[in-house]
C-alpha cells in the first residue's frame, strides 16, 4: 500500500460541517498509479478517518459518493453488502462482523502556504496508517 508523507494535507476541517463523513484520495505526485483512498468522519470535535476499503471484498465502502453513513448517521456503512462500521472501524453487523477497517492517524494544523489552502486555515492532514493488532 502507498503511504503519502507525514503531513500532507486531506482536507479542510470545515469541509467536513455540511457532511460528517467524506472520502477524499490522496495521489502520489511522481506517479498516479500510487493512490490512497481515505474516509474521514467527525463526530462533533472528534474525527476519525480509515483507509477507505471494506475488510470483506477490499472495495471502497461508497457506491456513490460520501454516502458513507447509515440511515442514522451513526455507522460507516458498506454499499456492497451493508457492513456497519463503528468508530473504531470494527464492523458489528455484516459479512466481516469482527473485521476492522485500517485506521488512518491524523491531526490537525493550520495550512501553510503553498498548500492549496487559506493560510492558517484548519486543515486535517495525513500522519500514518494504524496497524491493527
Ligand atoms: S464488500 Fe463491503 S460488505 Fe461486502
């Protein structure tokens, strides 16, 4: 799997007012062919995000884009087969039931420039993918 470097920005915070959950790829600059497709969901002031790939057939969990929750709004959900997800990433219903999505670290910073944001903006940026154990 291709890892963009520490730091590199995914989004704006504030893209994330209108909708909770969003998926957003990340491209390698010096070949396209290298990609990360990341789930980034705020619960209020707390934002998770995972690698955007259902553990059961390793598809991306949209089939349209950013309808990623449950009619509640309270689980990541699977289109494929309806895998719920919680906030850790576990599935508890579905064909992966115990199966957890990839956690993505990140933080949160103010952009700098040359970043494609307002300086000092809030920005959610990349720092690590989270092995599961
Ligand atoms: S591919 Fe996600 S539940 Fe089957």
């Amino acid at each position: 799997m291709w890892l963009p470097a520490p730091g590199t920005p995914i989004c704006a915070r504030d893209a994330l007012a209108d909708k909770p959950a969003r998926s957003f790829i990340l491209c390698d600059p010096q070949d396209s062919e290298n990609q990360l497709d990341i789930i980034v969901w705020r619960d209020g002031e707390d934002v998770a995000a995972f690698v955007n790939q259902c553990p059961h057939l390793k598809v991306p969990l949209e089939t349209f884009p950013d309808r990623l929750l449950n009619s509640a709004g309270s689980a990541l959900i699977c289109s494929a087969h309806g895998a719920q997800f919680d906030r850790q990433g576990g599935c508890f219903v579905g064909p992966c039931e115990g199966d957890v999505l990839t956690r993505v670290a990140i933080e949160t910073r103010s952009a700098k420039a040359d970043e494609g944001y307002e300086v000092g903006r809030k920005i959610i940026v990349f720092a690590g993918v989270l092995s599961h154990s």
